[in-house]
C-alpha cells in the first residue's frame, strides 16, 4: 500500500522563511501578474517565480512583474538568501533550486526542448521545506510542474493550480490537476487569499495531545466509516496521528477549524472522500533507496538463495506497497546485476509481484515511465544499461518490465501471495498501529517458503514476532524466516467481505419463478435431478460458465492463478481440444453435436460422452449452449486364451493408420509452410516496426523542441507586447505634452521630409496625415520665409541650430527656431522645427517705438 513518508527537514527549520513556488510558461505573463496583484506586500512568503524563458533572449520579466506588485522584484542570484516579502526571478538559461535557505543557479541538465525547471525547483523546495512547501502551476503548455507538485504533495505540502478556464494555455494545469497533483484549483486572483488562509489556519494550530477529545474521536471514527463505505478500504487500524496529519491537511485546504466541522463537509460533498482517500495514500519513493541495504541484497541474500535451490528454478518475490513502481523495479535491476555476475546468469530468474492500494500508483508502474530526476538515484552506468531514453525521462528496459507484475492489493483484507523466496515491505508497517503489526508478521511467515527473506524498512522491525524470523543483517532490517519455532502463531488469514470479484459483466441474470410452499412431487423431482440427472454446463457465447447442474469436478477444475469461470481454461486436458472444437462447431452450424469415447487422463477405464446443443427457448436462454457430460463404464477387456497370429494385420486397420498418416505429413507440411510464412511476415513487420519506432522518436524530439521554442517565444511575445504598451503609452503623453504646450512643432528626417508634427502646425503649414513623408520644399504655407529649407540643410549639416523671426502673410510674427533631432543613441536623426507665435510682443514693441 502506498503510504506518506516523513517530512524531509527538521523540525528546527521551520524557522526558515516559507516559500511559494510559481511555475508559468507560455501565457504566464498576464497569470503571474494577477497573481501578485492580489499578494500583500507584508505576507510573511517569499516568492520564486520560474517561467520558460529564450535562453539566448535578455529576460525583461523582473521589471514587468515590478509594476504588478509593491513587494520588491529581483533576478535571482547565486547563493542569495531568501528574505520574505520578495519576489525572486530564475535568470534565463539556468535551473534554480533552494538549500539551507539560499538560491543555487546551475546550468540546465537537459537540452534545450526537454527542459523541466519547475520541476526542478519544486523538488529542491519539498526537500528542504518538507510539510511548509508551497507550490504553484500556472499558464503553459506542456506538463512540467506535475512531478514537482506529486513530490511536494508527497511531503504534506500545499499544491496549487490555476484554474484551466482562466488560462491563455491550459495544458500545464490540467496535467497537475489530472494527476491529482493538486490540493486547490481556482483563478490566479483567487490563489494568494487561499494560500494565506492556509498557512494562517496552520500558524494558528498546536500539536495535538497524545490523546483526542471525545466528539473529534467520534468525528474520526465517523469520517473512517464514510471512507469505509466510500472505497471499500478500511484504515481504522492505520495509526490515529498518520491519520489525524492527513484530515488535518484537508481541513487546512477548506479552512475547517475543526473534526466534526470537516466530518459534515464530507458528508456535503462526497468527492472529498476521493480526494482524502487518496491523501492518505500518497507517499514518495525512489531507486535504491538506503543503497546499503540494496548492496546487502545484491552480495549476500540473493546469492545466498540461488545456492539453495536447483539450477534453473525461479525465485519468487512479493513487494507490498510498491508505489509507483521504483522499489520492485530496483530488486529486478539487482537481481539482473547479481545474476550478470554468476557463471551461468541465464539459468537465473525471479518473479516479482507489487502491490499497492492505490490503482493509480499502480498505473504509473505498468507504464514503466519515469522523469529524468531519477538520474539523481542511480550511477550512469545503471542508468544506461537499464533504461531507455524517451521523450522527457526515461523507460524501463523490457527485460527488467518483464520481470515485474503489478496488481491493486490490499494486505490487510485480501489474500497473500504465497511460497516466496523474498517479501518486501519497508516503511508500510510503521503506519499500522501494534495490533495490525503483529497480525500481518505471521501472515509474512506463512507467505515465505523455509528459509525465505524478509525485508523490512529502516524504523521497522519483528517486534513481538521475533521467534519467526532470525536477523540476516539487522541494521539493514533483512530477516530469514524461522522454522525451528515451535509455535509459529495463529496465522489470521485477511478475508474480503466486499463484493465478490468474481462477478463478471458476462453473467446472465435469470429471474427465479416464484417460491411456493414445497410438496412431496417437487422435492422428489429435486432429489432425481440431483442424483440421477447428468452433470451439465450453460456456457455463453464465449465459453464463459453462467450455470452448473450436478457435480462437474470430473471433467471441470478451476485453473491455478486468478480465478477465470471459462469453460475453455476450467475443461479437463483430456476432453479440452475436442470440447473447443465442439462449442465453435455449435455456434457456427446451430446444431447439436455429441462426442463420444473421450476419455479422461486420470481415469483409464472410463469413458465420457458429451453432448454440446445450443439452446433457442426461452427466450431468457436464446444463444446460450448447454453442455451435458455421459459417463460410459468400459470392462476390462478379458486374457484371450488364443493370440492372434503376430503376421496378421487388420486390412481396415492398415487402411486407417495409412490415411491417419497421410493427413498428418499432409497437415506437417501446411503448418511448416504458414511458420515459414507467418515467420517472414513477423521479420517484416518487426522492421518496420523499428523503422516506425525510430521515426516516433525523431518525430518526438522535434515535437518537444518546438513546443519549447514556441513556449519560450510566447514568453517573449508576451514581454515585447507589454514594452509595446508601454512604448505606446510614452508616444500618447509626449503627444499630449507637445499638444498643451501650444507650440506648432515639425519633425523632418534626414531628406528633410515630414515625418512627424504637432496638430497646431496646420495654421502655418497646410498639413494633413496624408503628408507624411513629403518633402519640406514642396509644403504650402503662411511664412515669409524662402530660406527655410535651406537654413533647415545648412543646421543638418553643421549642426548648429538656427533661430529666426519671421512675418506671415496673415499678419503674425513667429520665432522659428530650427534644432538637430538627436536619438536616444546620440544620433542625428533629421530636424526639428518649432514655430513660436510672437505677434503680441511684436506689437508691443511697435507701440514702444511710435513717438
């Protein structure tokens, strides 16, 4: 069963400044924006903001995000250390992580294209803030993000994501919430407040006394009983902290201040049940995890065990609560290791069965697939041999994916796995109170074969049950199985009360006729038709048993492994073939069809006739074929006094072994001939199946480095279109100040050709906007002023403004003073011209001079 591992840090580290983790992508821009938006500038967190940036492209993000928040923007720098109330930037073209309170930049470990540094930084933040760890998914394409939140909801901490309606690309988002990755779900807005309320509900609450009051364990016992009757999974004998830690996180996530609050919520909303379920499910794995316990596995217990079994027999294993997988797959590697280096290594297998409760678990390990951190557990040589490079992580190899099968499993309500060599169960136990403790550790006993392996975990051991099993490597917790106890205990088998698995959506239901009080003519008819009538199957279409009459075990048995009711696996394996071919001749023709003179293997001297009919009435049955079997009793044949004379051979006999073999050469040479056939065929499409394969590959590749490229220049887009707006902004207040001003202003490039102008130049110059770009000769205007172009040349040329006083032809005196456009850069760039209207002192000093 999966279960949650302990917090990554010490306790003394809570005294660190906690932290957000905002992952965006493409579309992250406006997100990340409303996001801080809505933060308080004294919440007490510290932010890192990760976004998809153009490793070759200078970032702009820290100054666009400045203007969304009064919390103070940086760029993340090595080694800095993180203040609350800031808001850090990862730089482009680097992976950022967090350690002992500081940032760490490295160059990325991936190419460009299959990159995953929200990822990253969401891992370095669950490890080095265990249950205190914040993280946040928002607009992307792509699914990074959901691994880092999987790993920090495996720590106890907070997961978030943007509500995938909200988002420009929703891809990022509802890949976390899909993989159920995600604690809340809501707008960017909306996100800061539920943060707040979070860590506020959890600042204010105190660890709980050993003991709980009487309504909270009321409210406990009532909320197990609703995940009881929820998934049919009963985890009252999990310990009461374990799961007093996980409703109180649920509880934290609604802001619910107390048990019987959160126990009529759940009752309100029933996928909360879902979702607490599978709280208390999640757990973090890893390869090899404590390595010196697999090195102990790999040099001594394993080989230990092959020395003591026959060549070529197959070692069983059982790893209960597997996870997503790594702990199975890492015994398969160290058996293919240890197995490598014997003398004759194919004489060498094991099968490895995993369990977990948790079905999607399950699912993530049949798939194989594994994230490229796994990297970090396992030397490059194992890494190579083992796994296969696909898309952005790895896949397990075949051989070792082979080794391995996953199945759901209970250990304390379904049956065990039996007949081991190994079994597996480390850091399960410890979530069990004692009682449940000491019931499964005789069911391991029981489960082993004599001088089996238990492994434990690091802070488990036998306990009470130390006469069952004898220390092999006690720091590494490796146990042999006992068998000179005297006394192994009663062993308490798990039994299963739910529905019966068995149940098919093949069954057939027959509706029952109405019971009457019974009558001495029906019990009697029930007395023959139990001992007198002939054993019979009512099979389907398909083989399935819907109904069996009479004793059937002669010719029927239930096959070894998972119980399968088909009459093609149940028949004995001296009727099967002829049994077969009569059911599908049945269906085809719609005919009754009787076999006679099988016999059976087990009984030499008995006969068996078998009839096989298809039923059309009533109609309840239609389609459905009964099958009825004879027994026929054959005697002994009698010792002949006279012998046949050994020379005389049956002419019909003869004829009958001739044609028998005729048909068998006949039926050889087909055969031979549709192998050689189907063994071409299968070499052709093996090809192209590689030739496809290696296709998808490249076809693969190439989709992850365009959807790279194309995120990083959406990201790019979005910080050029906000410099746009601003640019835009700057031209509408410089339009708007050079309008106030009054102040008729031309702008002429360097061919003295209109380029821009001021909307009160239309009373001296006649300008329209169609105007841009004409020549400064050939304008129209009020000025007694011929040398304006040429004065306008001669400051282009020396650089040197010009100012003059200039009459118009309407009777106005302006000052045109003629400037040099300088650039931003130092550039000259054209001139400006600037008409001042002067006629007031003009006249003025016309009435200054009258006598």
């Amino acid at each position: 069963m999966n279960a949650p591992v302990p917090n990554a840090r010490n306790p003394s580290d809570t005294a660190r400044t906690q932290i957000v983790g905002l992952g965006a992508s493409a579309g992250g821009l406006e997100a990340l924006e409303k996001f801080l938006a809505n933060v308080p500038p004294t919440s007490g967190l510290a932010y890192i903001v990760v976004q998809h940036l153009d490793p070759t492209h200078k970032a702009m993000l820290t100054e666009l995000l400045q203007r969304a928040t009064a919390m103070r923007v940086r760029e993340a720098a090595e080694s800095m250390r993180v203040a609350p109330n800031v808001v850090y930037v990862i730089p482009p073209n680097t992976e950022l992580t967090v350690v002992e309170g500081r940032l760490h930049l490295a160059a990325p470990a991936q190419p460009r294209g299959m990159r995953l540094p929200i990822d990253v930084l969401f891992c370095s933040l669950a490890r080095e803030q265990g249950e205190r760890a914040i993280g946040v998914v928002l607009s992307g394409m792509g699914s990074d993000g959901t691994l880092g939140l999987q790993t920090i909801k495996g720590q106890s901490g907070l997961t978030l994501a943007q509500e995938p309606a909200s988002a420009q690309f929703d891809s990022m988002p509802q890949n976390a919430i899909s993989a159920g990755a995600c604690d809340i779900v809501a707008p960017a807005a909306e996100l800061p407040q539920r943060i707040l309320l979070v860590t506020a509900g959890r600042a204010k609450s105190t660890p709980s006394p050993s003991g709980i009051s009487e309504g909270s364990e009321q409210s406990l016992e009532a909320i197990l009983g609703m995940l009881r009757e929820h998934s049919k999974r009963d985890l009252t004998l999990y310990k009461t902290s374990t799961l007093r830690r996980r409703i109180d996180r649920r509880m934290d996530v609604h802001g619910i201040g107390n048990l019987s609050d959160y126990e009529r919520f759940a009752q309100e909303n029933p996928q909360e049940l879902d979702l607490l379920f599978k709280e208390l499910l999640i757990g973090v794995t890893s390869f090899f995890r404590d390595p010196a316990v697999w090195q102990e596995l790999k040099d001594q217990v394993l080989p230990g065990l092959l020395a003591g079994r026959a060549s070529g027999a197959r070692l069983r294993a059982w790893v209960v609560g597997c996870s997503t997988g790594e702990e199975a797959y890492s015994l398969a590697i160290a058996f293919r290791e240890m197995a490598a280096s014997q003398l004759a290594p194919e004489a060498s297998t094991m099968q490895i069965f995993a369990t977990d409760l948790s079905a999607d678990a399950i699912a993530i390990a049949r798939s194989g697939r594994f994230s490229s951190k796994i990297a970090d557990d396992m030397a490059p040589e194992r890494l190579n041999r083992f796994f296969r490079k696909e898309g952005g992580g790895y896949l397990i190899a075949k051989d070792i994916r082979d080794m391995v099968l996953f199945a759901p499993h209970d250990v304390i309500l379904d049956p065990p796995f039996t007949r081991l060599d190994i079994l597996s169960c480390r850091n399960l136990m410890i979530y069990f109170n004692a009682a449940l403790q000491q019931r499964l550790l005789p069911l391991f006993h029981y489960a082993l074969r004599p001088a089996g392996v238990l492994v434990l975990g690091g802070a488990e051991t036998v306990g009470q049950s130390s006469s069952l099993f004898v220390p092999l490597a006690f720091k590494s917790r490796i146990y042999r199985r006992s068998d000179s106890a005297a006394v192994t205990g009663y062993v308490n088998f798990p039994v299963n009360s739910g529905p019966s698995w068995r149940t098919t959506a093949q069954e057939l239901n027959v509706s029952h006729p109405p019971s009457h009080l019974p009558n001495l003519q029906s019990l009697a008819d029930k007395l023959l038709l139990q001992e007198f009538s002939p054993p019979a199957a009512l099979v389907n279409d398909k083989g399935d048993i819907l109904y069996i009459s009479g004793r059937t075990g002669k010719y029927l048995e239930p096959a070894a492994g998972k119980a399968n009711w088909n009459v093609h696996v149940m028949a004995r394996p001296g009727i099967r073939t002829q049994l077969a071919a009569a059911l599908r001749q049945v269906l085809l023709e719609k005919k009754t069809v009787e076999l006679h003179g099988l016999r059976l293997e087990e009984d030499a001297h008995s006969m068996l006739d078998v009839t096989v009919r298809i039923l059309n009435e009533p109609q309840a049955l239609q389609g459905t074929v009964i099958i009825v079997f004879h027994d026929v009793t054959v005697a002994p044949a009698a010792k002949t006094k006279r012998r046949r004379a050994t020379d005389v051979v049956d002419p019909a006999v003869n004829s009958e072994l001739a044609r028998s073999r005729e048909e068998i050469r006949s039926l050889h040479q087909e055969m031979r001939a549709s192998q050689e056939e189907l063994q071409s065929a299968n070499e052709e499409l093996q090809s192209i199946n590689e030739e496809l394969q290696s296709a998808n590959e490249e076809l693969t590749t190439s989709k992850e480095e365009s959807q790279s490229m194309n995120e990083e220049l959406q990201t790019v887009n979005a910080e050029l279109r906000s410099k746009l707006d601003d640019l835009a902004l700057a031209q509408s207040d410089m339009q708007n100040l050079l309008n106030s001003t009054e102040i008729a202003t031309l702008f002429l490039d360097n061919a003295l050709n209109v380029r821009r102008f001021t909307e009160h130049i239309s009373r001296i110059i006649h300008l329209r906007d169609g105007d841009i770009g004409r020549p400064l000769s050939e304008l129209a205007s009020t000025l007694v002023y011929p040398q304006l172009h040429t004065d306008a040349k001669e400051v282009l040329r020396t650089l040197a403004f010009s100012e003059k006083q200039i009459a118009t032809t309407d009777g106005h005196w302006l000052t045109v003073r003629i400037m040099p456009y300088r650039t931003a850069a130092n550039v000259i760039n054209g001139v400006v011209i600037t008409f001042v209207d002067i006629t007031a002192s003009k006249e003025l000093e016309a009435r200054l001079r009258k006598p």
